[in-house]
C-alpha cells in the first residue's frame, strides 16, 4: 500500500543533498566543491584535488605536503594479497580483479572496517586512494604475465602508477612529464561525478552499514557496465570497428536506426545536454599527446575526429542533444600510451575512488542518513491460491 512517486532511471529524484559536486547539464557546467573543472584539470593536480573533494578546501601547502606524503606510504598492499590476484586466470578482466581484490581488503585491514570510528574511517579512505592504483597495475601486470612491480615513493601519483604499469625488472620505464601530466589530468577529470549510477550504488551498498572495501567493490562493479564506465573501452573498440573514415556513415546510420541496438559508444550523457566540459578538455589533451608521441596521424584519431564532426552536424544526434562525452577521448590517449582496452576501465575506476570515498565520508556523516530501501509498483498477480502440482 501507499503512494510512491514513479521515476525509473530516477531522471528526477535527488536521492541525498550533498556539498561535493555542483553539475549545471544546460550550461555544461562541472564544479567541484565550486572550483570550475577546466581550472582543476589546468592549474591543479590530482591529490591536490583529491584533498579538496574530501576535505571540502584546497589545501595549505603544508596540508597538502602532509596528504600526499600520508597517500605515497600507503601505496604498498599487504604481501599476501599477492596470492589473491595470482587465483585469477591470466585472461581474466582486469575489472573482475579489481572487483574481487579491493573487497578483499575488507580481509586485510580489519581496523578500517570500524565505521563509526571517524579515524578509521580517513584511514580508510587513505588506504583505498593510495592502493586503488597499485591494485589496478597488478592487474594488469598479471594478465600480460610480468611480475608485479613494486611503487615508488619518489614519483608523484600519476607517474608512479605508469611504473607500476610498464617498468619491468630489468629496465625502469622512463616517465616523460608531459605524459605523466597527461596521465593525472585524466585521473583529475574523472575525479568525482556527484550521483552517478556506480557513486549511488556506493551509497546505497553503504546506507546499510557495509564495510568501505565492500561499498566501493560495489561502486567499481556497476562502473565496469558499457553504459557508464565501460563505454570507454567499447568506444575504442568501436572505433577499431569502424576502422576507416569511409565507413563512418554506415555506423551512424546504424546509431539512428531504432531496430539495431548499436550506439554510438562516447556519446550522449543523462545530465550533460550541451557539451560535457570534461571531453573538451580531453579533446585538447588527447592532440597533446598524441602530438608528442609523434601518432598525430593514428587512424584511430581520424576516425574519432570525423565521427565527431559528422555526428555533430547530423540532425538526429542535434535534436537529441547527443555529443562527445568524457569517454570519447580518454580512450585515444590510453591507445596512446599504450595501455590495452581492457585496462581503461581500471583507469576510470582508480580515478573515480576519490568521488566514491569523499560520497561515502559525506554520507556517514550526515546525521540523516538511513537505509536506502526504494519502494516499487507492484505489476504481478494478485492474491491466488496453491495449487498442488499434480492439478497444475
Ligand atoms: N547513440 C545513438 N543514440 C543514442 C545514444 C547514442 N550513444 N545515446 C542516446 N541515444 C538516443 C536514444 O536511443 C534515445 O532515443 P529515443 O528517445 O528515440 O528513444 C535518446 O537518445 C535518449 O537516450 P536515453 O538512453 O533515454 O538517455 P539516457 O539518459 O538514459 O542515457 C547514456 C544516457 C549515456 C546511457 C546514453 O547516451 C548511452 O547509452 N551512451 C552510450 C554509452 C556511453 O557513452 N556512456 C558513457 C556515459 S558518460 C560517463 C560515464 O558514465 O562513463
């Protein structure tokens, strides 16, 4: 019994108020804590964001020296977790893995499951933050067969992770500072997205109480989805698909068609309904790098660059307010720098733990804060009797 408010896909629920993130679709517009994205992604850094999402401030220099050297020692995970990647098979998706290893940690780090603890609970999102990439490169370190590389204390963030991705024993990988800037924009442009499907399936996991690990192996589950996290590594394989410009009109007339379910991968987004801020800034950095690494003529950034442009002056696309998203591009530079599709969305999850964590930190400390427990409109049979199977 009782009236509920029907709203699947919530297109219109706010399901919490929250001070993180401010998103204005219209204007294309992404704030977070008021700080104006494009500002973030050019003048700032990611650990200097990530302070800031979870602390509600950009930092002091002092603050932000102690953050970052509290993130850099807990890079290490506990050595016997080693033995959980190595139960997965080697073909395994690198998002399965993650999946399975950081709601593990829930296993490895008993004190920080205390949630009513606030100490605990930083611990926590410390933890999670700084191993989040050292997770991700073991899983890919694993699925090409190489031995898992230790981090580095005396790289920032960002370089560290593309050490412990492409250094072997035998040769350091000499990190370049343009790419390795490029690399923490990436992660500083997918820093947090306020409710977004996996950010509320965060929230949800946690309102019952759950362990942090288990809350954001929730959060990276529902982010590995094509429609949310996943599209940038189905846009790249789209894009390989298509593999030519000359066969480009052939697949956008397949996105119109409503009988075939292909869609234009990179495309389209619920809030943003004007431009997505973060793909323009991607856009820019994306010729960046693809500049530097001399692959300025890629075929695959050709195709990309037609699609866009043909897409955009294409009256469906046009009407149903359809344009490059934040996965458009991210998965041109990752191709770039020489990271298979499969870790992409890796990549999308390490960068957004920050988001999840600084959601989940807001949450518990919200003195509103219950069990989520939406409510349904019930369509089934109405009350009938058992039959006996004998008489069915
Ligand atoms: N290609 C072709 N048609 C599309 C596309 C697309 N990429 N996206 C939406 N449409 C059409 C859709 O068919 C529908 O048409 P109609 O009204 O005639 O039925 C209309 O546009 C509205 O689409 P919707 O699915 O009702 O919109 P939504 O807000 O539920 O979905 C979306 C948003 C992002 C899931 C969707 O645009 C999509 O599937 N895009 C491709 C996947 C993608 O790039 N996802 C990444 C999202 S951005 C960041 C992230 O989360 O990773």
């Amino acid at each position: 019994g009782g009236v509920f408010t029907y709203d699947p896909g919530f297109t219109s629920t706010a399901s919490c108020d929250s001070t993180i993130t401010y998103i204005d679709g219209n204007k294309g517009e992404l704030l977070h804590r008021g700080y104006p994205i494009d500002q973030l992604a050019g003048q700032s850094h990611y650990l200097e964001v990530c302070y800031m999402l979870l602390y509600g401030a950009l930092p002091t220099a002092a603050q932000l020296e102690e953050f970052e050297t509290t993130i850099t020692r807990h890079t290490m995970i506990h050595e016997q977790m080693h033995n959980f990647f190595r139960g997965f098979r080697r073909d395994a998706h690198p998002m399965a893995i993650m999946v399975g290893v950081v709601g593990a940690m829930a296993a490895f780090y008993h004190d920080s499951t205390d949630i009513s603890d606030p100490r605990q609970r930083e611990i926590a999102s410390h933890r999670l933050i700084a191993k989040m990439p050292t997770i991700a490169a073991m899983a890919y370190k694993y699925s090409i067969g190489q031995p898992f590389v230790y981090p580095r204390n005396d790289l920032d963030y960002a370089a560290n992770f593309l050490h412990m991705c492409f250094s072997v024993p035998a040769e350091q990988y000499e990190v370049n500072p343009i790419v390795s800037r490029a690399m923490d924009r990436i992660f500083t442009l997918h820093a947090d997205h306020e409710q977004n499907a996996s950010t509320s399936t965060v929230r949800l996991a946690s309102s019952s109480g759950a362990n942090p690990f288990a809350c954001i192996a929730a959060g990276i589950a529902c982010l590995w989805g094509p429609a949310h996290g996943g599209a940038n590594q189905a846009c790249l394989e789209m894009l390989k698909e298509i593999g030519s410009v000359d066969r480009i009109p052939e697949f956008i007339e397949r996105a119109k068609d409503k009988n075939d379910p292909f869609r234009l991968m990179g495309f389209g987004h619920r809030v943003y309904k004007n431009t997505d801020p973060r793909a323009k800034v991607l856009k820019e950095s994306a010729d960046e790098v693809l500049e530097l690494l001399g692959v300025e003529d890629n075929p695959l950034l050709q195709v990309a660059k037609e699609l866009e442009r043909i897409a955009l002056e294409d009256p469906y696309f046009i009407e149903k307010k359809l344009f490059p998203n934040v996965d458009f591009y991210s998965g041109i530079i990752f191709e770039a720098l020489g990271f298979p599709t499969s870790m992409f969305t890796p990549i999308f999850a390490l960068s957004r733990t920050v988001g999840w964590v600084s959601q989940w930190k807001e949450m518990i400390a919200d003195p509103q804060n219950k069990i989520g427990r939406p409510r349904q409109l019930y369509l089934g049979e109405t009350n009938r009797d058992y039959v006996d199977v004998e008489n069915r």
